[in-house]
C-alpha cells in the first residue's frame, strides 16, 4: 500500500478526468469552490505531518 495522499492532492486530476479544463479548474480555485489552497497554514508540512 502507497502512501495517503494529501488533502486535495488529486483534485485537479479528478476534475479534468469529469470534463473539466485547466481554465474552469482555475475559476473553481480563484473563487474558493475548490477550498483551502496549498499555501494555506493546514496544508503545509510541520512537525506533526511530513510528506514523503
């Protein structure tokens, strides 16, 4: 078994995958339908999450 991906790791993959192109996909997270970006605090690896 791989390692557990990220929150939001694939989400730009899935949403292509359904008909989604790279223009909505950037709508979606400019108007944060896609919910917190990667430079959020919670997504950024510390002490206690680590990404291998």
């Amino acid at each position: 078994m791989g390692a557990i991906p990220g929150l939001g790791e694939h989400t730009d993959s899935a949403l292509a995958a359904v008909g989604f192109d790279t223009d909505d996909i950037a709508r979606l997270r400019a108007t944060g339908a896609l919910g917190i970006e990667a430079d959020h605090p919670i997504r950024r690896p510390g002490p206690e999450r680590t990404t291998q």
